[in-house]
C-alpha cells in the first residue's frame, strides 16, 4: 500500500512540468482563441470588449479574395507534398546502398531541414531577383528567356516560385524518413527476388515501394499539417503578396494580426484552421487503414 | 552485358547523386559569395560570379553599425535556455511515459500528438493577451516560456521514443540492488539516454533558434530582438543593401548547420523511431 502510495506521486511529481507547460501555454490560449474569436479585441480596442458573434467569421469570409486565399492553400499543400516526396523518395534511393562518403554526403544534402524557412526565403528571394538574382542570369545565358523574369513581383510567377523554395526545403525531411524506412527492409527479401530474377523496376514496385507505404503514408499526413502551417518562407519571399497571389490560411492569419492588429478577426481565422486541421485528419485516417499508421 | 549494365546504372547513380548536392549546396554558396563580396560589385550587370577581391565589409557593417552581435546574443541566450527547460522536463515525464504502467497513459499519449500539431502561430495571439497582462511582453523571459510550451510536447514524445528502445532489465537489476527509482534513472538509464538527450535538445535548439512569428509579435524594442525579428525589420526599413542582408543570413544559418552537423545522427535517429513531426 505505502509503495504503491509512493509509486503514484513518483509519476505525478515526473508529469507535472510537461503538463503544467502544456496547460498553461497550449491548452488555455486555445480555449481563449475560442473566446477571442467571437469578440472584438483589437490592439485599439483591448479595454472595451464585447462579443460580437460571428462577425469576425463572416468578414473572412465575404472578403473578396477568400476563396483565392483557400485555393493557394490547397495549392501550397498539394504541390509541395507530392514534389517533395517524389524527390525526397529519389534520394533516399540514391542512399540505400552504402557508399565511400555516405555520411558527410547526407550531411550535406540534408542540412537545409535544419535551417530557418524565414531565412531560407529571404536568401532565395534573392537568387530570384528580377535584376540581379543568379537565376535570371543563368536563365538567360541558356537561352531559355530572352529577358529577367520578375519571379516575385509579378503574380503569375510568385505562387511557382515560393513552392519550388518549398520543395526544395522539404526534399531532406522525406529523403531521412524514407531512407530509414528502406534500411529497415531485410537484404534477404530481394535476394530472393533476385534469384527469382526480378529486373530492378519489378523490385521496387513489388517490394519496396509495399514496404515503406506505412512511413510514406503517415509521413504525408504530418507533413501535409506541418505544411499548411508553415508561412516561414513565404513570408520570407513575398509576404503572401503581389495582390495576395501568394497569401495562405497561415499567412493571411498573421497578416491580419501584424498590418490589421485585428486579434479576434485573426483569432477566427484561427478556429477555422483548427477545425480544417480537424476534419483533415479525421478525413485521413477513415480513409486509409488506421492500422498501417505508424503513430 | 551484366557487367555493362551495372556501369550504366552506377553512372546514373553518380549523376542523380551530383545533382541532389548541388541542389542543396548552391543556393548557400550564392548567399555566402553575395556576402564577401566588395558592396560596389553586388548590383552589377552581367553578375559578377566571383569576387574580384574578398571583402568582410558586410559583415563589418552587419555587427558595427547594425549590431547584429546583440541580436545573436539575445537568440542564443533564448535557444539555449527554452532548450534545456523543454528537455529536462520532457525526460521526465518521457521517462514516465515509456517505463511505467498506470491508468490513463494512453490517453496522454495521443493528447501529447495532438499538441505537438499546433503551430505556435496559432496560439501567439492568445499567448500575448496573456502575457500582456503578466508584463511579459517585451521580455526575453516571456519568448523563453512561450518556446519551452512549443517545445514541450514534442520533445516528450522524443524521450518517450529513447526511453522505450533503453532495456527495462537494466534498470530492474539496479532497483533490485537496492536503488530508488530516482537514483536508478540517474545511474543506469539516463546514462545510455545521452544520444536521445543530445537530440531532444538538438531538436528544440532548431527549432527555437528558427522561430520568427511569435518572437516578432513580443519583442518590438531594438535591444530585445532575436536573429529572426532582426532580419524582418531590416527587409522592413527602406535602404537595405543585399549584402549586408546576405551576410546576415550566412550569419543567423551558422548555428543550426553547426548544430545539425554535430548531432545529425541523432536528430534522424529521434525523427524517425517513435515520433511524428518534422
């Protein structure tokens, strides 16, 4: 009895700082995003705070752009998730056979997971530049324009160029988890295909590809999540800008908040996207086998 | 025929893996050359792709008249100290989580998934209400707390992840012997959790050292800026030259490469047994 009293405040005691933590800084201001979004707080109108309903909602909604501002999302998402695994899959297959270097070269492709998109942005907004970016140059000195483009300012453009920084950002992240999914293949499944004589295509659609489906599958799932709220480089590049040709649920939310200081507003975007998140998820995992999820 | 195949394929192999490292490297390499480069030559037409002469200009302007030294003070001051809060903690309740059976476990579990999924620009606006109230805007103290929140529940399941693959008789012997729960932990466990230590808190660096939104909505005083925020303002003020910029980011990007060079091993490691997120 004395042990198991002791027993249960030793695991008490050892869970409180996390969920203190957690209570305090995630838990309750989600709960007051809630309650922030149905009011009027702004930063001119902090003391006098009412509740309006869903005014907020409603002014997101009927802004003319919304649906554009959704369909980037989409966009932003999709584009990014399928080029990103495409490529980070090519070079996870790259890597699966040992070679002289391994490891000093995934060092190096593998250190842009580790930067900040923010920085990542402004440093390709750079290489993009319509006049001195690098790009341009070497674009024209190919022949493939016949004068600089104006990747960023020019709303045609702007979107293309703020998913391939995206894409190439993201390519690390897939190539490790891949590349740990396929190391954990047994060497003894495809030498038994290989004395059965499979040709090398025949070996990846039937056996590895079958294999790593599980990590690919909740790999995109939490990347598709961790995508739609990452703003880092867009902000970096355009802001969401020109004429919002760029701008995201993320982006839109925190522009709202910097430039409109409009809290509540920005607050019920930000139930909006909880709720996405929500259904996306829920959406997900009906359709694929829960069972196959590597939670 | 075999034979030349093989060539073919190892050839294929060495130019797809040639393209990927250039791919990776020269967007780094373009920043760190605009850096050095003497500011009369970084708008020039054609570009120049190699500096005449190598210039530290930039990064003399960068810490002279910009001060971008207290900047990066204030964020490692701030990485550091949100980072080693969010692992101790996270060991703790992760070891808890991973070694011992008690009712509503799992439910903690999957609420530790859910929390890690919210993204910190989400909770900001509520977070500054709060901390407005607390006086803790403007405060390096304040962009600590709110980074050990964000790191907190990922980090948990990190440890949990590196205390489930730690043998449980190691630790049972050890407590036969006589040992408290506590001094088994010290004496036994964290020991071979050092690789799992290195990449919670590895983890949790990045990540704070990156984070800009938060961090550019609480701090709006010069002195109080982190790398991030101090970056967003200087594209903010008109007048800017590439060069200074390009140098601060070569600058503000040093640490985390540093930091993912030493402890990439162990940061694949954490990512990929036993958790889900970036």
């Amino acid at each position: 009895m004395m042990k198991n009293r002791k027993r249960f405040w030793f695991i008490f005691w050892m869970l409180v700082p996390v969920f203190s933590v957690i209570g305090f800084l995630s838990v309750y201001p989600t709960i007051k995003g809630f309650i922030l979004a149905f009011q009027n707080y702004t930063v001119f109108t902090f003391n006098r705070i009412e509740f309006i309903g869903w005014d907020n909602f409603e002014e997101i909604i009927t802004d003319p752009d919304f649906l554009m501002i959704l369909w980037n999302t989409v966009i932003w998402i999709g584009v990014s998730v399928f080029f990103q695994l495409l490529l980070g899959l090519g070079l996870a297959l790259l890597l699966r056979k040992p070679f002289k270097g391994r490891g000093i070269y995934s060092g190096l492709v593998f250190y842009p997971w580790a930067l900040s998109g923010f920085a990542i942005g402004l440093l390709w907004s750079w290489l993009l530049n319509g006049q001195f970016g690098i790009i341009n140059d070497l674009l024209l000195k190919m022949n493939i324009i016949e004068e600089g483009i104006q990747f960023l300012s020019n709303p045609d453009t702007a979107m293309l160029s703020v998913l391939i920084v995206n894409i190439w950002y993201g390519i690390p992240f897939f190539a490790i988890m891949c590349l740990a999914a396929l190391q954990s293949i047994p060497d003894s499944v495809y030498e038994a295909a290989d004395i059965d004589g499979a040709s090398g295509w025949a070996k990846l659609v039937k056996i590895t590809l079958p294999y790593i489906r599980p990590t690919i599958i909740s790999t995109v799932l939490v990347r598709s999540i961790w995508i739609m709220n990452f703003p880092d480089v867009i902000y970096g590049m355009t802001r969401g800008g020109p004429a919002n040709s760029t701008e995201i649920l993320s982006t839109h939310m925190i522009n709202i908040v910097y430039y409109e200081n409009d809290f509540s507003k920005a607050s019920a975007l930000g139930v909006m996207v909880i709720l996405l998140l929500l259904v996306y998820t829920l959406l997900y995992l009906g359709f694929f086998n829960r069972g196959e999820m590597e939670l | 025929m075999k034979r030349s195949k093989r060539t073919v394929l190892n050839i294929l192999r060495g130019a797809g893996l040639a393209f990927y490292l250039a791919l990776a490297i020269f967007p780094l390499l373009w920043i760190f050359i605009t850096s050095i480069k003497p500011p009369e030559e970084v708008y020039t037409f054609p570009i120049k792709y190699w500096p005449s002469k190598i210039s530290w200009a930039s990064y003399e302007y960068l810490f002279g008249f910009a001060d971008f030294g207290k900047y990066f003070l204030n964020s490692i001051f701030v990485s550091i100290s949100a980072s080693l809060v969010s692992t101790v903690i996270a060991l703790f309740s992760g070891y808890v989580l991973a070694k011992m059976r008690f009712k509503g476990k799992y439910f903690l579990v999957v609420f530790l998934f859910f929390v890690q999924m919210i993204p910190a620009y989400l909770l900001m606006i509520p977070q500054y209400t709060m901390f407005s109230n607390l006086n803790l805007i403007n405060r390096l103290s304040g962009i600590i707390l709110v980074y050990i929140g964000l790191g907190a529940a990922f980090s948990t399941i990190m440890a949990r992840g590196f205390f489930v693959r730690i043998p449980k008789s190691l630790e049972e012997s050890a407590l036969m012997d006589g040992c408290t729960r506590l001094k088994a932990l010290f004496k036994v466990t964290l020991p071979l959790m050092l690789p799992g230590v290195a990449a919670i808190f590895s983890f949790s660096f990045v990540q704070n050292w990156n984070e800009i939104f938060t961090a550019a909505l609480f701090l709006n005083s010069d002195s109080k800026m982190t790398v991030p925020v101090a970056l967003y303002s200087f594209i903010s003020k008109a007048g800017i030259q590439w060069n200074v910029l390009a140098a601060g980011i070569v600058v503000s990007l040093i640490p985390t490469i540093a930091v993912f060079a030493f402890a990439q091993k162990y940061i694949v490691a954490g990512l990929t047994k036993g958790s889900v997120k970036e």
